[in-house]
C-alpha cells in the first residue's frame, strides 16, 4: 500500500492541531509530555496547554495544541506519546 500524501488529509498545513493526552496524575506527567511535544514542535510551549484533572483526580488529561506542518510531522509524534510509558490515550 503506497504512503499517504499530505493531499489525502482533510487538515491543511501548516495549522493549529489539538491533541488530547491522557495519564496518571503523577507530578512530571505535565512536563515530560511538552518537552516530548516540543521535539515535534519546537515552538510549542506549556500556554498552548489545557489541564483538566479527572473526577476522582486518578488521570490527567491534556490538551496541547500544536502547529502542524505535516502529516509526517503529526504521526511521529502521534507514535511518540502513544509509546511514552506515562500515556494511558492519546486522541
């Protein structure tokens, strides 16, 4: 199967992309999850973030925006958080 073209997407790059990322509630989850983003997206900082803690406070969900250039671009780091050791999801 041949590999996708940036023009097989319905997102157009370069754009603003939000990706949510779910973890346990543990202090360095935050943190370690934008320095794994900003290798992606070197511009990204911890503003363009939102942190909503579960019910209970067990998970902590992320939101992170991102500015995405390519499709190749949003795989990699796709594959990045979803192989981190602290994700849970990555949606």
């Amino acid at each position: 199967m041949p590999e996708p073209k940036d023009t097989d997407t319905l997102i157009e790059y370069p754009s603003d992309f939000p990706i949510k990322i779910m973890g346990a509630m543990v202090d360095s989850f935050a943190q370690t999850m934008v320095e794994v983003v900003m290798q992606h997206d070197p511009e990204f900082h911890a503003g363009k973030m939102e942190m909503r803690p579960s019910s209970k406070g067990t998970y902590l969900s992320l939101t992170v925006t991102v500015r995405a250039t390519s499709r190749e671009q949003l795989d990699n780091l796709y594959r990045a958080l979803s192989s981190h050791p602290m994700v849970k999801v990555v949606l």
